[in-house]
C-alpha cells in the first residue's frame, strides 16, 4: 500500500498520456501496469498486498475503478425533503461471488470460512494446501494488487470500472475508505454522520496546522476516521483488533472540488485537483497519504 501511495499517481499519469487521455482504457491499464512494476520494486510481496479505489472526475462525470473491498459512497440529497442518502459507487470484490469463486476455483483456489469463524467472510485458500493444513493466503477479496499467492490462485489485478453523471443539484459528495470503515459503519450511515457533521461545524472554522479554508471536511474526515477507531475497539472490547482506516472525502461544489487535507500534496503537470485522505494506523497516528483526482 505504502509503495501504491508514492508510486500509482505516476503510473496513471503515464497511462493516461500513453492512451490520449481515454480515462477507461488508462484506469484499466494502470492497475495492470502497477502490478507489473510491484513484482519488480524489490520486495516481497507473495503475502502482501493492497486493495485500491480511484475516483477520477473528468467532463461532469465521476469515474471510478476499483480492486478489493475498499469502496466508493456517493452522498446525495433528496429534491422534496432534503435528506441525505447513499448510493454506492463500487461492488465490493468478494471470494464468496458466484463468478469471482467461479475463476478461483478454476485456478486451484478454495472459497471457505475457517473453521470456528463462519461469522467472518469466506477467505481465498489453495486446495492442495488448504487439506495439509496451510491455510495461506487466507486473502478475504477475490481482487487486489500484489498478493502473488492469491494471485495464482485466481485472485486478479483486473479493476472494474463504473461512471456517474455528477448532478450538482443532488451529488453532495463522495466518500472512498478501506473497509476498516465499512466494518463498523454503513453506507447510509457514513454520509448521514459526514454531513451532520461538516452542518455542525461549518460556522466554526478552526485551521488546522497545513491544512487549507476548508476545516470542517478536514475535521469530519478526522473524525470519522476516529470514531471508526472507537467502534473496532469498543467491537472487541480490550483485544486491540483494528483494522486499516482510510478515508477520503471529496465535496462536489460545481465549478471547484473541495476536499479534505493533510500536509502532503502531489501536483501533476496540467492535471489539477489533487485532494488528500485522513489514515489512521492503530495507534491512532494520522498517517499523510495522497489521492489524486483529474479535472
């Protein structure tokens, strides 16, 4: 993940220009180009890996690729009442889909829930493996990068795509966080809870420290990230289960794209607008990562 954060912007950017700027063609392939060079950035990484969501915001439309679990929420209010609702942006990639267990189990895969844990997701086994008692990967999502044991089994770097029309009337904002989030919220209650909270706060601005005019998205995606932490903890009591917790959140204002900060930035050539997301690790530490939105 830490090597996707430094190095995916770059691969976009060289995808983008090398397919004259067809964002389909350049999101799928940049995936693809990102597990290519993390099988040769000098690590180890046949247990390791990440999921990844992009949202790209290009010509009035949202457009966004995906592997793994981490998802993309889009806020939208009601034209009669006002109200603020969800509706999802991507499809969580799990192991236990009929035609994703279909792919795996054709590369030797096994689609199971250990033993004792039938509560939890079904994880992506080998099944030579699996009856010897090897239960590696033990990977829970059908898709991700890295992850090169997963990966001969079935589990692919292929993204699926899928692109929103932004009515600036009704699309409040979107949300894209790793399941650390989703674990403990659900997609009503994530942007219901966001916009409480920024209503709550925008007549009391408090700049933060490298952060930009826009205190209370920077706060609400601190927050957020924070009350996610409490639940996990408070979910299993004093065990200190915590899983990653990254957030970004992105405000649709027609005309501007107002996001939430934190002191790091990335800047692309003539491809503006880069937004940056709230990660807390487990010790509840924000950690600087960077998202990168096109207009």
């Amino acid at each position: 993940a830490v090597w996707l954060v430094a190095n995916y912007p770059r691969i976009l950017q060289q995808q983008y220009v090398a397919h004259n700027s067809s964002l389909d063609k350049s999101l799928v392939s940049s995936f693809r180009s990102s597990q290519a060079q993390l099988t040769r950035a000098g690590f180890d990484i046949k247990l390791s890996g990440s999921t990844a969501t992009v949202c790209m915001i290009k010509n009035g439309y949202l457009h966004f690729a995906w592997v793994g679990d981490s998802r993309a929420v889009l806020a939208c209010k009601d034209r009669t009442t006002g109200k603020v609702s969800s509706i999802p942006m991507t499809k969580d990639h799990r192991p236990d889909d009929p035609e994703e267990q279909k792919r795996i189990e054709s590369k030797g895969g096994l689609v199971k829930c250990v033993e004792g844990a039938e509560h939890l997701p079904p994880r992506v086994f080998s099944k030579v493996g699996f009856l010897s008692g090897n239960l590696s990967p033990g990977i829970a999502m059908s898709r991700s990068l890295g992850d090169m044991v997963a990966n001969s089994l079935g589990v692919i770097d292929t993204p699926d795509t899928f692109s929103h029309p932004i009515d600036y009337e009704v699309d409040k904002f979107v949300v894209l966080a790793s399941d650390g989030i989703w674990e403990v919220f659900s997609d009503d209650e994530v942007v219901k809870w966001i916009n409480q909270y920024v209503a709550n706060n925008s007549l009391n601005r408090t700049i933060l420290p490298g952060h930009d005019q826009n205190a209370e998205i920077d706060m609400a995606c601190l927050a957020l990230a924070k009350e996610a932490q409490r639940r996990w903890l408070s979910k299993f009591q004093r065990q200190a289960i915590l899983d990653d917790v990254s957030v970004v959140i992105c405000w649709l204002d027609k005309g501007k794209l107002v996001g939430n900060s934190t002191p790091s930035t990335i800047d692309l050539r003539d491809m503006p607008t880069t937004e940056r997301l709230t990660n807390l690790n487990s010790k509840g530490e924000i950690l600087p990562v960077k998202w990168v939105s096109y207009t």
